[in-house]
C-alpha cells in the first residue's frame, strides 16, 4: 500500500460474493479496500459448508429473522480494521459511529431479502439511512434505486441515494471471427448460488436448443452449471450439447466465454455480473426483459430482450422482487413450467444472430465497448466511487483509533 492509498473497510456477511472481489482488485484511485469476518460471517460461511447452497439457504433462514440486520446489532461494537477511513457494507446497515456507505441489489436487501421484516423495521432503515454517519446508500441499478425511492421515507436522505452500476474489468483479448466453423452458443449459471439452473433460465435454453439443433446441424450448446438429473436424463443423447458441472477454473471458463459467439441467458432475475462479462467477451447478449436486464442489455444494440413470461409474478407496483429460492415457493413453482412463448421469442432471436454472423460481431463489439469504455466499466465505476469516498471523508476522522 502507497503512503498515498486510504483504506476502505469493505464489511460483508458470509462468503465474499464475486462482484465485491473485482472491487477489491480495482480499487479506486487513492484508495485500497481490506476485510474481515464478523461473528454472523462465520455462521453465514458455516451453513454454505453444509452441502446447501448458502446464499439460497440464508433467505430461507431469513424468512425466520432479518439476518442482516442480525449482523448489524451483533457488530455495533465491533472495531473496524485499525487502518480504516471508511466502512462499505454491502447490503445491510450499519449502527456503529463511523463513517459508511451502503450498496444493495434492492431495498429489502437491508433485511435479509424478507418484506415482511422490511415492513416491520421500515422506520429503523429510515433512521439509519438518515444517520450522519451514513454517507451515501448505493444501488446497483435504476430499477435498485426506485426500490428505495418507492418505499421508503427518503425525505432526509434521498440525496444520498445513487446509482453506481456494477462492472467488470476489461478482457485483453482479440476475438476470433472465423465463420467457417461451427456456431457455439454458451450458457453460464452462478458460481456464487449453485441449485439456480432453472432459476437462470436453464430450462428454456435447453429446449431454445432442441429446436435450434433441428434447424440447424452442427450448431453447439456448452452450458456451465450445475443441471438436475431429471433434466440431464430428458436431454441426454442430444447432438452438441455440452455440460459443464460444478465451479471450473477461471482459466477454462474464460476459454468458453473466447469462443463462444451468442450468450443465451433467459433469467427469470437480474444477475449481477455474468451478463457483462459475456459482455467483455464480445459476445451478443439474449436474455429476459426482467426488471434492470434493460438496464444492462441494448436491444437491438448489444443484444436482444425477450419478453418475460405472463405466468410468473416478478415484482409488485413497488418494484421489489418476488424472487424466492425456497423450492415450495410460488415464484419457484412458476418458473418450473417452461413458457413455450418465451422459447419461441428466444429461439427466434438466436436464429438471427446465427444466420448473421455480422450482426452478432457489430452486436458483440458494441457490447464489449460498453464494458471497457461506457456505463459498465470500472473507470466509470471507480470515477463514482472515488467522489462518493472523497465526499464521505472531507470532515471525517478514521473509523477506528
């Protein structure tokens, strides 16, 4: 660290998610970041140890308690590293008489992911958010942000809300547009949540291909996940279909993501960083036009966005979410029934990027200046950022002494 540098307390819960990973490589300038585990973060690493996935375990837990609220009382006394300036929570509040700023995918983040405890503590969030010690509360998204805006008294602190839209470094690559050959079609899950495959779409993109396969001979789906039996079963003995299991070295993911040429993704949520990293890789984006997916795809610039499916329940008017891991839940329930509509809008798509191969390379390229040069970048992330730290600690002391 340079005499120069000032450090950044990046306070998580649990596993340390993949997004806050390339914030801590690419810092902003004059900053590092540096973290630690709590007490809650322990038990929160501990239920990931159990065979369940714990991201979709926690929000089961969390229907019981608002988990990340928990973290906060258990930790409003806990010091913060010596050398910390700032404390970054990422996703719940902080109670401790510090200087922080707060990111979050949506509102009800702040209480586990739970709107029945968002509605019970709704005047606590207020207050705290309100706090002088909260600088700024960032969302990830436009569609994040009316989540705020929408159901919460923001009164006294809605000039701390702010959008900084998540990025990812830029590749280094050149990609290689040999059309001779055959046309690959990739379909990454999450490694942060596995048990997600029909949660991200899986299911239509597998059926997307099945149809494909018969339109057109040679054409290749490699699909990075974790697949239930069930459908390994119903597919097995397909043509060209590859399947990947489990988490794979990043040096073979990045491999797949070079020679792919379409990326299908048709989620029935906003993820957060495998849509622009396809993106990095110069690779057409298809995917859902579900709640901020506009936000990260163009259509008809750096992809395509079909149409959600009518026979599921995404959000409210409020704009939350109704996305539930919980196998029994509704929402699950619902996205187990593949929408042949939703097939169909995507296999018509793909169609087109296939029969044209500089569509998808103008597609591709427009998508990958977007990561390296435009809103998804992390000189226009880190340019943010660094404004927001500066202001946050204009009249400020160490968080620690």
């Amino acid at each position: 660290m340079s005499a120069e540098e000032r450090t950044v307390y990046l306070d998580v819960a649990g596993k340390t998610h993949s997004l806050y990973k390339e914030l801590m490589l690419y810092p902003p300038q004059g900053y590092r970041f540096t973290t630690t585990g709590g007490k809650l973060d322990g038990a929160f690493n501990s239920a990931g140890s159990t065979g369940v996935a714990h991201p979709a375990l926690l929000r089961v837990l969390g229907k019981a308690a608002p988990l990340n609220l928990v973290k906060a009382w258990l930790e409003k006394l806990k010091r913060p590293p010596r050398e910390a300036v700032l404390t970054y929570s990422a996703g719940h509040l902080v109670f401790r008489r510090e200087p922080w700023v707060v990111d979050m995918e949506f509102v009800t983040q702040l209480t586990g992911y739970s709107t029945a405890h968002f509605r019970r503590y709704r005047r606590l969030v207020e207050k705290t958010l309100a706090s002088q010690n909260c600088k700024k509360v960032i969302c990830w998204t436009e569609a994040g942000q009316k989540t705020v805006l929408n159901n919460l008294n923001c009164e006294d602190f809605q000039y701390k809300v702010e959008v900084v839209p998540l990025a990812v470094h830029p590749k280094g690559f050149v990609k290689n547009y040999d059309h001779s050959g055959t046309t690959k079609l990739l379909f990454v899950g999450s490694v942060n949540i596995p048990g997600e495959f029909e949660y991200k779409g899986g299911k239509e993109t597998l059926e997307c291909f099945r149809i494909l396969g018969q339109k057109y001979p040679g054409l290749q789906l490699t699909i990075r996940s974790d697949v239930p039996e069930d459908l390994r079963r119903r597919y097995a003995g397909m043509d060209n279909l590859r399947i990947i299991d489990g988490i794979i070295p990043w040096e073979q993911l990045d491999q797949e993501f070079r020679t792919a040429d379409i990326f299908l993704f048709p989620t029935h949520s906003t993820p957060g960083l495998v849509i622009l990293d396809a993106m990095s890789y110069e690779l057409p984006v298809i995917t859902t036009d579900v709640w901020a997916n506009p936000e990260m795809v163009q259509h008809g610039e750096t992809g395509f966005l079909i149409k959600k499916s009518q026979n599921i329940h995404y959000y409210g008017e409020d704009l939350i979410p109704c996305w539930d891991y919980h196998k029994g839940s509704k929402f699950m329930k619902a996205i187990g029934k593949v929408d042949p509509n939703v097939v169909e809008e995507l296999v018509e798509k793909a169609s087109v990027l296939i029969e044209d191969p500089d569509l998808r390379m103008k597609m591709g390229k427009a998508a990958r200046e977007r990561i390296e040069k435009g809103k998804f970048s992390i000189a226009s992330r880190n340019e943010k950022l660094k404004r927001i730290f500066d202001e946050a600690l204009a009249k400020e002391a160490p968080c620690a002494s």
